[in-house]
C-alpha cells in the first residue's frame, strides 16, 4: 500500500493544477488509475463547472508519497474507443 496524490491539470493551454493535498492509499499504481479513471468519471458526469467547460482536456498527474509522477491520466481515457465498445 502507498499514498498516491491526484493532481488535477485543468483549463486547456492554462497550465492550471490543483493540487491534491491528503492522497488516498492504494495497493499500487494499477489500482491509483483506476481510481483517478472513476473520479474522472464523476466530475464529468456532474456536468458543466464554471471552473473547467473542457473536462476532456483536462488530466490528472498521479505522484507518489515522494512527489514523484507515477502516471498521468487524461480525461479522454474515460471515453472507450469505438473498438472497445
């Protein structure tokens, strides 16, 4: 188990991030995508924000308990591929 922190990146060609302070403890990197692929889900399931209008441009940079970047998970990867379906 590890502590994996999700840094949102938002606001397309912004540079914009949110920082992700606590982390959530997770077994490992597989299971922190997953993770960041469901938040991913619900934030663009609750529709438009007056923050962000472009979830699919955004993406969350998972580090590790050090800071280190562990994966980055863009939004678009919620979408599956029309071969997937």
């Amino acid at each position: 188990m590890g502590r994996y922190f999700f840094n949102l990146h938002y606001g397309a060609g912004t540079g914009r991030i949110a920082i992700d302070k606590e982390g959530s403890v997770l077994p490992d990197a597989a299971a922190a995508r997953a993770y960041a692929l469901q938040a991913a889900r619900d934030l663009v399931r609750c529709g438009r924000s007056d923050a962000e209008r472009d979830w699919f441009a955004c993406a969350f940079e998972i580090a590790d308990a050090a800071g280190e970047p562990v994966l980055t998970v863009p939004f678009s990867e919620t979408v599956p591929d029309a071969a997937d379906a």
